[in-house]
C-alpha cells in the first residue's frame, strides 16, 4: 500500500507569531527539503499569516487547529474554511478531544466541519480516540466506531483521498503515555475496517490514520512500523524543531 507517511505538528495554544517563526525556521532547515515524508505544522490562528509565507518555498505544509462549520456570517471570533484557504492553509484538525472536552464539540458538530472543509478543499484530520475510563471499561472500539461512522456522515466519496483522520486516545495526550505499538495496530486496524464498511475496500485503503498521543523521536519508530499506522499528530514534541524532525526522520526511515 502506497500511503505516504504525514507527520503533523499541533502546537495548540504555544507560540506567539514571532515565535513561531523561528520554529518553522529551524524545522524548515531540518526537513523542509524533502517530500518522500509529508511535514505539516499546525500553528495559532494568529500566526497563519506569517507561516503561509515561510513554508511557501519548502515542502512544509500548514494546518490550522480548527474552523466554523459556517462559511460567513454573525460568528463573533470565529474562522471559516475560506479564511485558511486563503492563507494557503491545507490541512485542518477537527473534533480533538480538547475541543470535545472544553468545547462541547460532538460528533455531530465535527461532521459539519469536515463537510464544510473537503467543500472548501482544506483537508480535515479528524481526531478521534476513547477515554481512560471507555478502555477500562472495553469500550474503546464502539466508541471510537461511533466517533467514525458518525463524525462522516455524508462525506463525499469523491473526496476520500483528503481525509485523514487521527487516533489519539485521550489518556495518551500529555501524559507521557503512549498506547504501545499493539494497542495502536489493534484500533488502527478496526477503524480501517469500519471505514471499509463505509467506503469499500478501495477507498479505505487510501485514507490515512495517524497516531497520536505522547508520540516522540524514542517511540516513533515502533509505531510506524505498524501496518495501519499512517503517520503521526504530535503535540508536546512538535514545539521544539529537534523532536519533531526526530519523528520525521524515523517516519523517513521506516
Ligand atoms: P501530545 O503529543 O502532547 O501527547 O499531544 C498529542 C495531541 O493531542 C496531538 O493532537
């Protein structure tokens, strides 16, 4: 299967603008040269602006954290898809678990985003991931087979090869601990079946599911190495340019 590794850098609420050009400086020197890897970095809204005009020259792509389902209109504060489209944005994250957590997104609100984004040619990575309390409790695959099946309702089959989506199980986020490289496979592997009994085979093949989750330069490898493991959404390692490259240097190497 010819599914290119993408590795993707949430900084979720770090780095001032002028930090981040530094960052995306330091990255860009590491791996913005090459493509067999693709390398995205999902920076503040506030610091788009800048972003869209270092990596321009690069192979880095840019990635916002969110967006409004809605394409104008009376949304104080909010971003609409067009907004990032027109920052040469191309990927954006919905429905992660701390917008679900402190946010009140649902399955059904993130479905409204990820329709509103393929629309809009923004590549949606869908997050996804159970609870400590759901894995406790054998839950983790309903949960997360529900997460999928209704987070895509209505997505567009035309637009398959866009999709991403993300397990990060969210007792895995921040804390140091990391699913290991079995645990991972094992849902990887359900969510593909559940997205095959959606699309069919074909399609379900070409869309790619990351892992994330305390993932860094030290366990990188090992799960990449697994067959259902597309790549990686890294948050705590993503803002300093050393880790993040390190990810991306194991995903070039696996
Ligand atoms: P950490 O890599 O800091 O655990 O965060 C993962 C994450 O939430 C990426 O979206």
């Amino acid at each position: 299967m010819s599914r290119k590794y993408l590795i993707a850098g949430n900084w979720k609420m770090n780095k001032t603008a002028t930090e981040a050009v530094d960052l995306i400086e330091e990255v860009k020197s590491l791996v913005g040269n090459q493509s067999s890897v693709q390398v995205c970095v999902c920076p503040s809204f506030t610091s788009l602006a800048k972003a869209s005009e270092l990596v321009e020259e690069s192979q880095l792509l840019l990635g916002a954290q969110d967006m409004n389902a809605e394409s104008s209109g009376a949304f104080t504060g909010e971003i609409s898809a067009e907004m990032l489209r027109d920052l040469y944005v191309s990927f954006v994250i919905l429905g992660h678990s701390e917008r679900r957590q402190f946010f009140g997104e649902t399955n059904h609100s993130v479905n409204k985003k990820i329709l509103a984004a393929v629309e809009n040619n923004l590549k949606p990575i869908y997050c996804i991931g159970e609870t400590l309390e759901e894995r406790e409790t054998e839950k983790t695959l309903d949960v997360v087979g529900s997460q999928v099946r209704e987070g895509l309702e209505s997505f567009p089959s035309q637009s398959i090869e866009n999709l991403v989506l993300a397990y990060e199980p969210v007792w895995a986020i921040g804390t140091g601990k990391t699913a290991t490289d079995e645990m991972a496979q094992e849902v990887h592997a359900y969510i593909r079946k559940v997205l095959t009994d959606i699309f069919g085979e074909s399609s379900a093949s070409k869309i790619r599911i990351l892992y994330g989750g305390s993932m860094k330069p030290e366990n990188a490898a090992g799960l990449l190495a697994q067959e259902d493991v597309d790549g990686g959404l890294i948050g705590g390692a993503s803002l300093t340019a050393r880790a993040f490259s390190g990810i991306v240097e194991a995903a070039l190497n696996a």
